[in-house]
C-alpha cells in the first residue's frame, strides 16, 4: 500500500503540491542569492568563498530538480501553468550562471596570456617583456638588440 502511494506520488502531475512550489520557490530565490554572491566573489578574485560555495550550490540545484520534478528538459516543460513564476526565477539563475561563467573565462583568458608573455620561447613575438630596471628584456624585442644599443 505505501509502495503505491510513493509511485501515485512520484508519477502524479509533476510538482501540483502548493507547498512543493512555494518550496520551489524559496529555493531559487536562495539560488538567485547565490548567484549574486558568487559573481561578487569573483569579481574581487575570491576564489577561495567562489569555490566553497560550489558544493552547496550543486546541492541546492538537486533539491530544485527533486521538489519541481525535473529529470530532463521534457519534464520541465511539463509543468503546469502555475509553475511560470518559477521557470522565469530559474531563467533568470541561468542567465546570471552565464554571466558568472563568462567572467570566469575571462579572468582564465588573462591569465594564460599573463603566463604566456612571461615565457620566453619565441624571440620573434610582438609581446615586450620588462626587467625590474624597466627595460625591456634582451630576445624579445625581435630585432636581438641588446641593453647597450637600445
């Protein structure tokens, strides 16, 4: 008998429960605030709060699917009507996920080129490199100059 009940339950229109929604609800907002969180992290370089949030944020999406009852993205167009406020909540936390993921890529992208200029391994490169006199190191100013010549 509560074998059927859990599988009446599991199977039934996906999520109808007011309280499932409401608890939806509350936890995209506390995502949404996370998301926030997270960018502000990583615009001041706080890799260190960025990546301890990482966990808890996976956990927090888990909780989102299970209470919605999205497994795929069929299933998240099943939702009734009533659940537009959430997929726009949740539209939202995507948007602002990219944003975060964007930054990221850029703050990557920095410092590849970052590394990249400090190694010397192409005489002919157009990047400068300076010593700590401010002047610029001798290979990598293409024309092989040296300090006394230049």
């Amino acid at each position: 008998m509560i074998d059927s009940l859990l599988t009446d339950t599991n199977t039934s229109a996906i999520g109808m429960q007011p309280s499932s929604l409401e608890q939806a609800l509350a936890l995209a907002q506390t995502l949404e605030d996370m998301l926030e969180q997270e960018f502000a992290h990583l615009k001041v370089q706080n890799l260190d709060a960025f990546e301890a949030s990482q966990a808890s944020k996976n956990e927090l999406l888990q909780q989102l699917a299970q209470l919605a009852g999205i497994h795929s993205p069929e299933s998240a167009d099943a939702l009734g009507p009533e659940w537009d406020g959430f997929k726009e909540q949740m539209a939202r936390c995507r948007d602002m996920h990219r944003r975060n993921e964007v930054l990221i890529g850029r703050k990557i992208d920095a410092i590849r080129g970052a590394l990249q200029s400090l190694q010397v391994q192409d005489p002919a490169s157009s990047v400068e490199i300076y010593d700590r006199l401010g002047k610029l190191s001798r290979g990598r100013r293409g024309g092989g100059r040296g300090y006394a010549e230049a």
